[in-house]
C-alpha cells in the first residue's frame, strides 16, 4: 500500500486505519511525505507509527515522484495507490487479490466507489479497456495492480505538466501495451468530495486542458487508431447533454415560467388591495387616531392640566363619596 501525502494529514489516519481494517492482513503500509508545508502534517510525519506502516521523507516533487519513490521502497508483489485522504472497505484487498492470483491475464483490478464528504454519490463504471480509457479514466486510482507491470512502463510519470490523472496515463499505457484491467462491481472504495481536490483541478479546473493536451500527444497513435470511436462516444456524450437541456428548457417553458407569472399576477393584485380606497381610508383613520393621541399628550402635559389637577382629584373624591 502506498500512500502519498502533501499537507492532508487531517485524513491520513482514516485512510491508514481503512488498510489495517482489511480482511486480508498481509500487506505493508508506506507513506511518503511530500515535503508538507503544513505544520500539523509535518508534526504528525514526524514520528507516525501505525502497525505495517513505514513513513518516506522527501523533498516536494508532486503525486507521480511520490508514488515512484513509494514503489521503490516496497517489496509487496501487488501494488495500491491509495490518496491520503480517501479509505477503503474492508473487503477491498481480499477481492482484489482474489482476481489477480486467479487470472494472470488481468494487470489490474478496479472496484466501483461510493463518494462521501461535501457530496454522496455512487460511481459504477462497467469497462476499463480501450478505447473506454482514451476518453474516461474508469479506473480508481487505489486499483490494484501488479508490481511487474508498473516497473516495465517505467511507473507513474513525473513529467505530466500538472499534478493529477498519473494513474489515468498508466492504465491507458498498460491497456494500449496489450495488458488487460477488470472492476470488480461492487463498492469497495470511498472517495473524499472535498472542494480543492486533485480530481477538481484536474476536470474542472485549469489543469484539465494541459492534461488532455498531454495525454492525447503522448497516446497520440492510440487515439488516431479509435478516432471514430472516440469520436462517436463524444458525440453521443454531447447528445445526451443536449437532450437534458432540452427537457431542463421545456421544464422552465412549461411549468417554472407560467408559475413565475402567476406568482406576479398575485403580488400586482395584492399590491392593488393595498393602494385601494379602503386602504386609504385605514390611512386616514390612523392618522386621525395619532392626531387625537397627540392632543391628548399634549393636554395632560400642559400648564392648565396640571394646575386643574387638585380640582380633579377633589371632584373624583366628592363623586365617590356621594350616594348612588
């Protein structure tokens, strides 16, 4: 298991933790720390100890050169890229094992995940060969793989010109070398949806063009070889973004507008109640009352009414004490 880790040490132990859960108990835990620059991660780094687990200080050099340096200091025959900030379900290694010491055939082996953090979603992707991985990465990158096959394509690549989608660029690299990947359809991976993550930098973010440039140059003869697959693909993907809109317009169209409109009939009505004649009578009477009201303040505050009020009292008195 190796796990690389960049200023994300408030997670570490939870994605440590979901190793030492496994089923399957024989593995090694090796954690690089990536040059952090967070004060807590670099303290807990510092003196980690956890069951298996063996900590790799080294200078910042991104995912790939982490995952590299990982590598080099493991001896297990199967391999796991697990992120510092994700977890996996017990059974996870089990079945993964299960398949590759089943079929030599299969270089890796992927699950589906369930998300959880800011978001909860399941992601069950069904293929991970070619051309499925020239235009979507369908495998996780904790997939397990073997230790052989990464060391004959040189391991991840350091020189992708944006940290993310190294595990993307492997798989197609051992696809498009003949070797074959399976997914395992179960959940049996949980992947962290926190706003800032690698995965957002690199779809939706400012790294997602450099990496698709890069990625499309270095595979480029692949890619040539399913254009039209691709390219079909994309097309459908367009489609069925333009079909959603369509019904999202007609949805608008159809009920959001004819209500917005009602809603506006009833503010002008209700603004009319409130300007019409009976209002202003309401008005008027309000300020008749606060006119009486502040003559009656105005008197009982006066010279006259307080120089009166003995004779007040006086006659109060006389008119209680006075038969009925």
């Amino acid at each position: 298991m190796i796990i690389p880790c960049y200023n994300l040490g408030q997670y570490l132990d939870e994605a440590v933790e979901s190793v030492l859960a496994q089923t399957f108990q024989d593995f090694e835990i090796v954690v690089v720390n990536d040059g952090s620059t967070d004060p807590a991660t670099a303290a807990l780094l510092a003196d980690y100890r956890r069951p298996n687990t063996r900590v790799i200080q080294a200078s910042h050099s991104g995912l790939a050169a982490a995952r590299n340096l990982a590598i080099a200091n493991s001896t297990g025959e199967y391999l796991c890229a697990l992120d510092a900030d994700d977890r996996l379900e017990p059974p996870f290694l089990a079945k993964t094992i299960e398949v590759l010491d089943r079929d030599p055939s299969v270089a890796f082996v992927s699950t589906w995940l369930r998300t959880f953090g800011e978001q909860e979603w399941e992601w069950k992707p069904e293929r991970c060969d070619l051309p499925t991985l020239l235009w979507e990465n369908t495998a996780l990158t904790a997939s397990l793989v073997r230790r052989s096959v990464v060391a004959e394509v040189g391991g991840y690549d350091t020189r992708m010109p944006v940290q993310g989608d190294e595990d993307w660029d492997l798989w197609l690299t051992l696809v498009t070398g003949g070797y074959r990947g399976v997914i395992v359809p179960e959940s049996l991976f949980r992947y962290r949806q926190r706003s800032g993550s690698m995965s957002t930098i690199c779809w939706h973010g400012p790294g997602h063009l450099p990496l698709a440039g890069y990625r499309i140059a270095k595979h480029r003869e692949t890619y040539r070889a399913h254009l039209l697959e691709v390219l079909l693909h994309q097309d459908a993907e367009t489609a069925a973004l333009l079909r959603h809109n369509d019904e999202i317009e007609r949805h608008i169209a159809s009920e959001l507008e004819p209500a917005l409109a009602l809603r506006r009939e009833e503010l002008a009505s209700l603004k009319a109640r409130l300007l019409s004649p009976a209002s202003d009578r309401i008005h008027e009477l309000e300020s008749a009352l606060g006119a009486t009201a502040a003559e009656v303040t105005a008197l009982r505050t006066s010279l006259s009414w307080r120089l009166t009020a003995p004779l007040r009292k006086a006659y109060d008195w006389l008119r209680w004490r006075s038969p009925s």
